[in-house]
C-alpha cells in the first residue's frame, strides 16, 4: 500500500541547536493541521542535536532525518527539499518556532487562493523580549497585474534604503512545490548570507499568484546574533559578489517581466554598508593593518567601483551618504573613519539596551 503525500513539506536545517531544537520540533508536531512531514537535515552538527534529530524520528513515523557533513544552510535546505514530497514547503530554522495554528492557516489561504506562495507575519523574540514584523505590502490576493504594478517595483528596495517591502526571509512564506524545485536548487553553495532572499525574490518573480496573509503572527524568530562578539564572516565580499551576479543573471532572465537593475544595484549597497562596517563592529583577530588592506581591495574591485559611480540617494540617511561617498572616490581612510563611526555608535546602542533591560 502507498504512502499518502503529505500536502506540506516542513524543511529543516540542523545545526548544533540543542538548546532550541526540541521547542522548535514540539511545535510542528503539536500542530492543528496534521498533514505535513517534518525533515530534519543535520548538518554536521557536535552537539546533542544528532540524538535529538533520531529520537523525534523514532517517535513519529511523519519525521525523516538526515545526516551530512558540514556543508552549510543551503545544502541542507536543498537534500532536505529534494528528501521531501510534499505540494508546498515550509523553510525554517531549527532554534525557530510555530504558532500552533500556523501551518493550518497557511494551507486554508494557499489552496483557497490558488496561490504559488503565501506570505505572513511574526515575531521577532530577543533574549529580553519580543517584537512583531509585519510586511510593509498591502495584505490580499496579487495576481500578475497587480505583483508588477505593487509589489516587484519595491521588492528589493521600498524607497527607504535597507529596507525591503516583502521581508527576504524564507520562513515566512509557503511555496508550492514547483518553485523550490526551480528557485531552492539553483542557489550556489558558495552563497552562505542572503541565500534566503535570493530564493524568496526569485519565486517571486516566477508567481503567477501570491496572497498575503493579513494580520497572521504566525512564526516565532530567535534573534541570538546581536552580539558583538558574534562569528565574523571573511568571504563577506566574495559573498556580496556572487550574490549581486546571481541577481543580475536572474534579470537578465526575467527581463521581459520586470527589470530589477537598480534595485539590484541597491542590494549591492546594502550588503557594502554592512561589510565595511562590520570589519570594525565585531570583534575579530584581524589586525588593524589587515583591515585596512581587505577595505582598500573592496574599494579596488571593478564592479564595486562601478555600482558607487552611479549610486541613489533616494531613502539614505546622512551616515550612508557619508560612507558611500568616502568609498566612492576611493578612499580607504575616510571610509575606515566613518566605518568606525558607525560601528561604535551601533556598540553604544547595543550597550545602552542591555543596561536598561538589566
């Protein structure tokens, strides 16, 4: 006898979250709506979350795990994906959690919509407290009208710099299958920061149909990286990069539909703010020398030089304006000053909120 396809596939990646996992696996089990599968891909983790992962799949016939070296959340999320078989997929996180409505509203708006994708709402939940996000979009139906003229014109830059109007996260969206299998499992392994909204924007693009969900918290996000002494990235720019051609090689796709150059070009921004910045807000082992070196290469390289030579002031604040003009015309000191700036300005902050929820 044949197994019943289950109508949602929940995708998760797995790594070294034994403090979170079993939260966030008790609350896809507990759900209202029952037929889904829960994937579990560990990837590589040294923790006790391997034994978590195989003790939750000798519970529940629903729960398949596998297990993969260390090869990073886009692999995993796509031998999770291609392990599954569900008509609509959820993407998460394994330190996350559910509402225990969430996969029942999201399936009633999906199948009564006809809709490639949903999107919804959540909450943000900090150590200390929690916060809501809401899609800056108008919540309904979009069909292929309505997405060019509302939603592709702000999907990567909503008139506000760093802000986007539908969020880039996967985890608060349902896709149908068909566009994972197309979207998911084009993302290049090197792409390890904004794989997400890489995935998200381009299934965007391909929907015929996308309703946003009005007024539904459902997906619980742990924030556990605000702290200064979080890992450093160093492929940062090679990152930022890859990401801008993948984009570029995605327009050039979809051309006919909608051209996403400028928005693609403020999405290089974005990403150059943060790497700058970021050399000097974390606190890493790279000497001061090193930094100043790695700052002058990014200024050296030909598409940097090529995006700043155009670049918007529509939506900055004066801080990026500051920065994009020391980075504009080249120079490696200007720029690490204003950096340094910025940097201990956000530490301050950092410091100051700690204190009073203290």
């Amino acid at each position: 006898m044949s197994k019943t396809i289950p109508e949602i596939s929940v995708i998760v990646a797995v790594y070294n979250t034994e403090k979170y996992l079993k939260q966030c696996v008790d609350s896809i089990l507990s759900q209202t709506y029952k037929n889904f599968e829960l994937i579990l891909v560990n990837d590589g983790s040294t923790d006790s979350s391997v034994k978590i992962c195989d003790h939750y799949a000798k519970k529940d016939e629903r729960i398949k795990v596998l297990h993969q070296k260390n090869s990073g959340q886009t692999v995993a999320r796509q031998a999770g994906f291609l392990k599954s078989s569900g008509k609509y997929c959820l993407v998460f996180d394994s330190d996350d959690w559910l509402e225990p409505t969430a996969l029942e509203q999201m399936h009633k708006a999906i199948t009564e919509n006809n809709a490639d994708m949903v999107i919804f709402d959540g909450y943000f939940n900090y150590d200390e407290r929690s916060i809501t996000v809401r899609q800056s979009i108008n919540s309904g139906l979009y069909d292929e009208k309505r997405l060019l003229k509302e939603l592709y014109p702000t999907m990567l830059y909503s008139g506000r710099f760093y802000y986007f109007s539908v969020y880039a996260a996967m985890w608060n969206k349902l896709f149908k299958r068909e566009l994972l299998q197309k979207h998911l499992l084009n993302v290049k392994p090197d792409i390890r920061i904004g794989e997400d909204g890489l995935t998200s924007f381009s299934s965007l693009l391909d929907s015929k149909v996308v309703y946003v969900m009005e007024n539904a918290l459902l997906y619980h996000y742990r924030d556990n990286n605000i702290s200064i002494t979080r890992s450093y990235y160093k492929e940062q720019i090679n990152n930022a990069l890859s990401l801008y051609d993948a984009y570029n090689e995605l327009n050039h796709k979809l051309k006919n539909k909608y051209d996403l150059s400028e928005q693609i070009d403020y999405y290089l921004l974005y990403n150059l703010k943060s790497i700058v910045i970021e050399e000097f807000f974390y606190r890493h082992k790279k000497s001061l020398i090193k930094r100043l070196l790695y700052i002058r290469s990014i200024l050296n390289n030909n598409t940097v030089k090529n995006v700043l030579s155009k670049y918007y002031k529509k939506g900055m604040k004066f801080e990026h304006l500051a920065l994009f003009s020391a980075m504009r015309i080249g120079s490696t000191f200007f720029t690490t000053c204003i950096a340094l700036l910025i940097a201990y300005k956000m530490r301050l902050r950092l410091i100051i909120k700690r204190t009073k929820v203290s």
